[in-house]
C-alpha cells in the first residue's frame, strides 16, 4: 500500500512477440547506443539498461525506463519469440503506449 501510495497503482503486462532465430540473437549485440529514442510514450526516457543496477549481471536483454513507466525485454530461450514486459504507473492506455512503442523500438533495432 505505500508503494501504491508513493508511485501510483501499477499495470503490468507481459507479451510474447514472433521472433526470428537472427532476431534472438541480435539481443546479445544490443547496446545502449541502438536506444537512441529519447521518449517512451510521452515522456522523457531516464535509462536504458543491460545489466542489473545492483550487481551489474546481465539481464539477457533490454530495460527502458521512464519517470511513470518502463519495458524490458528478452529472448526466449526455447521458443521462436522474444518477451516484452512493461509497466506503467499511469493508466492502461500508457501502459498500451509503452507496449506498442517498445515493440516499434525493438522492430528498428533487432
């Protein structure tokens, strides 16, 4: 309930997209630099992430962070698809905008 409080309610989802083995396979050449977007639905990207903040391991793909929302996403390790997840602390439209957007973002990078 206070975390509710302090960031507002949370609306999450995950989605599985189609993927191409080269496509699961571009996620290991993925760096910062390919993120070259500066917003995220509406609002001013304030991270892109590889590696975890705490330890600094790898998270097998890609975080995009905004004030009120983030994705990240990953390849599949036994399926033919990558995983995007997303969270919004806005409404279910924003956290729409973030998954329709990460996909776009994905689509120009992978």
């Amino acid at each position: 309930a206070k975390l509710t409080a302090q960031h507002g309610t949370p609306f999450y989802r995950r989605i599985d997209a189609a993927a191409t083995p080269e496509q699961k396979a571009a996620f290991k050449e993925l760096t910062v630099e390919h993120i070259t977007a500066t917003e995220l639905a509406g609002e001013a990207t304030t991270s892109v992430l590889l590696n975890a903040p705490g330890n600094g391991a790898a998270i097998g793909g890609i975080k995009v962070c905004t004030e009120n929302g983030w994705f990240a996403a990953r390849p599949s390790g036994t399926e033919a698809l990558y995983k995007i997840y997303a969270e919004s602390f806005i409404s279910e439209a924003h956290l729409q905008l973030l998954i329709d957007e990460a996909q776009g973002l994905l689509a120009g990078v992978l």
